[in-house]
C-alpha cells in the first residue's frame, strides 16, 4: 500500500454492507480500510484510535445514530481532520439535510453503482 493512501473506515450497523464495501474499497489503489464499526459511539472510539481520513458512516444505527456521531466527530477539533461521508438507504431530504448540518462532507445513497 502507497503511503499516500487514503485512510477509510466503515461504519454501519449490518455487517453485510461493511464486508461490501470493504470488498469494493480494497479493489481500488491509495485506498485502504483500517477499520469499522457498528454505530455511532463505536465509530467515535475508532476515529480518536485509528485516525482515518475519511468515514463512511451510515445515518440509521442502533445506540448512537451517523447525524449524532458525525456532529461529535466534526465538533472535536483533535477528530475533525476526519472526512464524514454519510451513507444512506433513503434520499430524504430532512436525513440529508440533517446530516450536512451535522458537518458532514457530502453522502452517498447505498443503491448508487459502485
């Protein structure tokens, strides 16, 4: 792996998607997963531990949701060199909306081709 990698971890509750998109990231050269995570409060604890250039986070997860987690890890000045990119099954509006405002950088709907 470049040392110029792009450091990724994936966050979602269903473990199905993470391997998915693992799968699919890993394909690709400069990008590499150093981790995931299952919601929001543990995706937290992985960015403070693995430092990651970009996270995946998914909105809709049990104990801490991606708008809540992303607006934690966005408003710690020593997390918020990590990238939020919110994935999400639904292209609602108010979801969307939500989770910019929280500070994430952009989303990607979960049905988009690879």
């Amino acid at each position: 792996m470049a040392d110029t990698a792009i450091r990724v971890l994936l966050v979602d509750d269903q473990q199905l998607v993470r391997t998915g998109f693992r799968l699919l990231l890993e394909t690709e050269d400069g990008i590499e997963v150093v981790g995931d995570a299952v919601n929001g409060e543990q995706a937290i604890e992985r960015v403070r531990e693995l430092h990651p250039d970009v996270v995946c986070m998914d909105l809709q997860m049990p104990v801490m949701d991606g708008v809540d987690a992303t607006c934690a890890i966005t408003s710690d000045p020593e997390l918020a060199a990590s990238r939020v990119l919110v994935l999400t099954t639904f292209r609602d509006d108010e979801s969307v909306r939500a989770a910019l405002a929280a500070g994430a950088s952009g989303f990607l709907v979960k049905n988009a081709p690879p």
